[in-house]
C-alpha cells in the first residue's frame, strides 16, 4: 500500500503496478527504491491536497511542574533553531545521569518547538537504559516510525540500511521533529537522523546518560543534578505547599536527602502533601539508605543505578566498583591507579569513560565524585563482587601513594629552603598547595581509613596529613584527624603517639583562642610524654603551654615553660623544637622591653629552624626579628624580615600567618611614608583576619589602620578604625 500523497502517479500518467520497475515524476522529484523492484516518488512543491491533512504527534507532554535549568526550553529552542540547514537536521543532545530529568527537558525543549514542525513530531523511547529491556534496534525503530508516516509494512524494506534510506526520503521535504529519548549509543541513533532538503525542515532531540560523542551536535546540553533551591522549590510544588514555613530547614535536608535528583525528589513531594517534612528527614536519616522506606523511590532509584552499571564494559565495571570503595568523598586518577593496581594515565581514560557514561561527577582539578544517592546502591550491589581482605590490600596500595604524595607536598611547602625544580607530581608549591587544597576531604577519608585498617604507617600518614591542614587554617579537619589518632594510638596502646595527639589538639585549642582548653590538653600530653621518656614530645608540650601563659600575659610563667622546653628539646637533639622554644623566649623578651635580647633569640632561633628545614617555624621567627628591627627603627631591616616571613607563609599557605605579616608590613611600610602600599598591605590584612574569624589580628590591623588615618590626616577614618580595635579587643599575643 502506497499512502496518500506519497508516490502518485501524475494525471496523466499510469500507477506502478506491483512488480513494475517503472516509474515517472513531473516537476521537482526525488526517488526512493524499496523493497524489491518498486520505487517511490516524493514531490516537493506538491500542493496542499497533496499532503497528508493530520499532523503526526506521539509527543509525551511534559511534567507540568519544572525547575532549575530544567524550565529553560525557550533558550534551548533558540538554540536548536539556528542549527537547521538544508539537507542537515538540527541536533540536540541532552545528557546526564539517570533521574536527572533529561526526558523531563527534552519534552519541554519538543513542546516549544512544536508548533513549527507542521508534518510530524515523534517520540520514541529507545529503551537504552530502561531496566529489564534491551535497547532497541535502530531497525525496529525506523519500522515504528514508516508505519507512523503512513508505510504499510509491505512496502518496508528489510533491512535498517534500506528503511533508513526511505525514513530520510519521507522526511526530506517535510517539516518533522523527532524526540529520541534514553538512546544508549550513537550506533541506535545515527540511522534514525532524518535529512531534509531545501525545503524541509527537521529537528532531532536526543537524551542519554552517554555523551554519545560520536553525534554531530548543534546543542551539547548536560542536564544536571538541581541546585539546592531549585531541589526544595520542586518538593513544596509538587506538595503543593509554601517554603517559606517553619519547616524550610527540613524541606533544605530533605532535599540532599534525595541528592538533589529530581526521580527522588518528585515521589518525597508527594509525600510532603500529607507529611510533614521533619517526620519524613528522621525517616530518611533512619535507614541504611535515605529512600529505603519509600519503596516505590527506591525501587526506581536502585534501577536507575542497576541498568547503567550493567550497560558498562566489564573494565568500566571493575573501575567503577574501585571508586565505590574509595574511603574518601572524591578521587583523581593517581589515587585509583593506586587503589586498582593500574597506571595512573590509564585510570584517566577509565574515569573520562564513566564520566561520560554519567556514572561519575567530575569536580575542578580533574577529580571525580560518585554520586552520594546512588553510592549506597552500588555499595549493596556491589559487595558481593569483590572480598574485604582484597579490598583491604588495595586501600594498603591507595594509603602508600597519597602517603608519598603528601610527604611530596610537606617537602614543598614546608621546608625552609623552597625546591629549585619540580618534586614528585607537582612542577611547584602552588601546583602542591591547589592539590592539597583539592584533596583535603579525600586525604581525611584515607588517613581516618589507614588508622581503622591498623595500617602500619597510618599514625605518621595521619598526623602528617592534619599537620599540612592546620597550617593552612582547616581547623576542623585537623582536629577531626587528631582525635582518631588519639583513639588509635590509645586502641593500639602507643602511649608516645597517643600524647602527641594530645599536644596537637592544645594547639587547636590554643589557635581558636580556648586557652584553658588548650592548657589541660597540653597538661594530659605532658603527662603521657613523660611517663614514656619522649622528651621531644615533653618539650612540644610546654612550648604549648608556654604559649598559653603568654597569650594570658603571664610573662614570667611563659619564660620558665619556654626554658623547661628549650631544655628538652637540647636534650633530644631537636632542632626544631629548640626553635620554637626559643621563638617563644624571644617574644618574652620583646614583651618585657628586652629588644636586644629578643634580637639575639629570635636570630638564633631561625637559625635552629634552617638546620631543621622546618619552614613553618622559621617564618615565625624571622618575624618576629622583623618587629625587633621595626622597634629599633631599622625600616629596611623590618621590611625585608616581613617579606621573607609572607614569602614562607604563602607557600606554606598559612592564611593566619600571611595575615600577620602583612599586618606588620603594613606598619613599617607607613612608617616608612608609603602610605598607599601600607593602606594595601593592611586592606589584605583585614580580609584574610575576618575569613579567619580572628578577632585579635583584626583589632591590631584596625589599630595600624587608625595610625595610618592619623598620618594622613583624615581624623574621621582613623576613629572609625579605632572604635572598631576597641569593640574586637582582646589581649595581643605577640604573634
């Protein structure tokens, strides 16, 4: 059967007879050879009575609620409107991982556009990731959609070559919008292309949680997880309820809940219309997964996951069950090189894989993250799959790498002297500090994994990693990191490593001004040290509380800790400790009026900390020289000992002490009649003391900024300057 409108024969001439090879057009004609010995005839510039009188549409509309980047189909058609072009159909390509609402966008994209698209607008789901069916064939979509034009299925050819070729002749001269959802590969989508000639127009829209990069795209559309307010905008819309209740903080958890995906998000709205959000959070929170006690979202949930672990090849399979056991919250490739037992440029073409396959979420400095909703059903899935004691081997392998690594990153950072060329993975202290930077949750998740797996070296891999933290101002993490070594070492029965800890949580207490916190901490630690004769230790101890004693003004009880500890560390032979120690007399020194004497500790100091390598402690110490010289008037001298103090500090990435030293060279820098540099420097000062929330340093940069104002005359400035000082005072510890 030959439908209307399609391949009549002109008046005057005869029909095509059944097995007849022969065939005429008048006018402006393609043609199309199918089956066995019929050809057809397509007209363009046929008249209106030529033409089929019903639009085709199997369009699916589209939800009537829709957020976030999911509402944009104006923008997107605008887009996909430029893209059409004789003899080329215009190509959008919507892609991201399941539930993410790319057929929710791609049928609001078809709704815009649909109007223009006068002849057909079809919808067909390729079932490439639907669970329990395989993808369909181009061939028996290219059938579903001749039948839809109006073949009948004797005039279909058999084969997918020859029904692509009369599927893009149909549509040649017409104006047809095709709508491909949940295609698998290019391979399913490259014969359904419709092509159209200078007088059709086609458009095609095609979803996948595959980039399918072998398409040739008008519109590259990654369709993401919803921003939190636009995931807590859905849930009260689809409740049909305000957020602005009492219970906007639960709608804001429960949103995470659902990981921000709109196939979660839309069954928990539901709920909430007969729920109220706090019952449906402590729900959530209760089960071993957020959506367990919602069956019907959980069920969808682990099939969205289900059917694209199973659409992987089985080396994307095994890839992807390594970044499931990753003990941190995000990964790169040197740490699952590591943890797989691969090169690390190989896990980077695995990683890109999955990220294009949507199955990873890629973050900034090429890591990558596994989404938290669908990392509890992979976990469940995958347990089975492989063994506890191998799993624990491989983390061993993951605990050595970033143990290296991180060692790499406190050579560079931390030393005195800065490395002439490249160390390890990182060409230079600011590639080590934006790595360290970036890996901070993951590096937090492995150490807390290396001292749950008694790994032998995971005490020093710990306290390694939380001291680079502290220096660069994560406080908490820090902490976090030296309470589970004091947990461990106390497990373990390592009295030495357990008294340690103890020191460095009095110098988080300290840091965060908790002094009398930090004074028992320091106490506890001196105790534990002294009853295992670890008299480095002691004497890291009573520097601590030899800080604390300063910080109260207690000259005298600060000058006999720091003696008891520079006496210690003498006795250990440690370098470094007899520079912190004598870093601290000379501050006493400094208080009581002695700059002769703080002079003198201060240099000596410095020079223990260049024997130790220990660029941390030198800084502290050539500025605290610094403020000497500036006493005594010798500008030049002061500046030059500020500036090598901010150069240590900024490639440690110690904030707090950058601070500080700016603070100081905005000082000299006015006393030396540069006021503009000084206003500068102090400027600088003022925002990194506010993001540390240290209200000392903000007062003595205020009081440098009234003196400034003073200067220069502007009395208004300089009083506004000194009754902030005043409202944030608290007692200088001479840092």
């Amino acid at each position: 059967m030959i439908p209307e409108g399609h391949g009549t024969a002109g008046p005057d001439e005869p029909a095509v007879s059944g097995g007849d090879v022969r065939a005429s057009a008048r006018g402006h004609a393609q043609q199309a050879v199918i089956g066995r010995g019929v050809q057809h005839n397509y007209f363009y510039g046929a008249s209106g009575s030529a033409r089929p009188g019903v639009v085709l549409s199997t369009l699916i509309p589209p939800p009537s609620i829709l957020v976030g980047g999911h509402d944009r189909p104006a923008s997107l058609a605008a887009g996909l409107r430029a893209g059409i072009a004789p003899g080329k159909p215009a190509l959008a390509l919507l892609h991201g991982p399941g539930g993410a609402g790319k057929s929710a966008t791609g049928r609001a994209l078809a709704a815009e556009l649909a109007p223009e698209f006068t002849d057909a607008r079809l919808e067909v789901d390729l079932a490439g990731f639907t669970p329990g069916s395989a993808p369909r064939p181009a061939g028996e979509v290219l059938t579903e959609l001749l039948r839809l034009a109006g073949f009948d299925g004797a005039d279909i050819p058999g084969g997918t070559a020859g029904k692509s070729q009369l599927w893009r002749a149909w549509a040649a001269d017409k104006k047809v919008l095709l709508l491909l959802d949940n295609a698998r590969d290019a391979g399913q989508i490259a014969p359904l292309l419709p092509s159209s000639s200078f007088h059709g127009r086609c458009a095609v829209i095609v979803t996948s949680r595959n980039r399918l990069s072998g398409l040739d795209t008008t519109l590259d559309v990654p369709v993401e997880l919803l921003e939190p307010e636009a995931a807590v905008e859905l849930l009260v819309r689809v409740a049909g309820r305000g957020s602005d209740e009492p219970s906007s903080g639960a709608l804001a958890e429960l949103a995470r809940l659902c990981g921000y995906l709109p196939l979660a998000l839309r069954p928990v709205g539901a709920l909430l219309a007969d729920l109220d959000a706090g019952t449906l959070v402590r729900v959530m929170r209760s089960a071993n997964r957020p959506l367990e006690q919602l069956a019907e979202a959980d069920q969808e949930a682990e099939a969205a996951f289900t059917v694209s672990y199973e659409a992987l090849t089985a080396d994307l399979q095994r890839t992807l069950r390594t970044c499931v056991w990753h003990p941190g919250p995000d990964f790169d490739a040197g740490s699952i090189g590591a943890l797989a037992g691969i090169p690390a440029e190989l896990a980077t073409v695995q990683l890109v894989r999955l990220l294009q396959r949507s199955m990873l979420t890629a973050l900034p400095h090429r890591r990558y993250v596994f989404h938290d909703l669908f990392l509890s059903y992979a976990r469940q899935r995958l347990a089975a799959l492989d063994h506890e004691d191998a799993m624990r081997m491989s983390r061993r392998g993951l605990y050595r790498h970033l143990a290296r690594v991180v060692a790499t990153v406190h050579a560079l950072l931390s030393a005195a002297e800065e490395p002439t060329a490249g160390t390890g993975p990182f060409d230079n202290p600011e590639h080590a500090r934006l790595w360290l930077e970036a890996a901070a949750g993951e590096l937090v998740g492995a150490a807390a994994g290396a001292l749950s797996d008694s790994w032998e070296l995971g005490g020093d891999f710990a306290v390694r990693t939380a001291q680079l933290l502290y220096v660069e101002g994560q406080y908490e993490r820090a902490g976090v990191l030296y309470e589970q070594v004091r947990a461990a070492a106390a497990q373990a029965g390592d009295e030495r490593a357990r008294g340690r800890a103890f020191t460095a949580l009095g110098d988080l207490a300290r840091s965060t001004g908790r002094h009398d916190e930090a004074d028992a901490l320091f106490g506890t630690a001196l105790e534990i040290l002294g009853g295992v004769a670890d008299t480095a230790g002691e004497a890291d101890a009573l520097r601590g509380l030899g800080e604390t004693a300063r910080a109260r003004g207690d000259q005298d009880t600060a000058s006999a800790r720091f003696t008891s500890a520079l006496a210690r560390a003498r006795q250990a032979d440690d370098a470094a400790g007899q520079g912190y120690a004598l870093t601290g007399l000379a501050h006493v020194a400094r208080q009581r009026g002695e700059p002769d004497a703080a002079g003198r500790l201060f240099a000596e100091a410095a020079e223990f900390q260049r024997r130790a390598n220990d660029g941390v402690g030198l800084a502290y110490a050539v500025r605290g020289l610094g403020h000497v010289r500036r006493a005594l008037r010798e500008f030049d001298a002061a500046e030059l000992c500020f500036r090598d103090a901010m150069a240590l500090h900024q490639r440690a990435g110690n904030r707090f002490g950058q601070a500080y030293a700016l603070t100081a060279l905005g000082g000299v820098t006015r006393e030396a009649g540069r006021f503009e540099e000084a206003a500068a420097h102090l400027d600088d000062a003022l925002n990194l003391h506010r993001a540390a929330n240290d209200r000392t340093g903000q007062a003595r940069t205020h009081a440098e900024l009234a003196a400034l104002a003073h200067v220069r005359g502007d009395g208004v400035a300089a009083r506004r300057h000194e009754s902030a000082a005043a409202s944030l005072l608290g007692r200088s510890d001479g840092a």
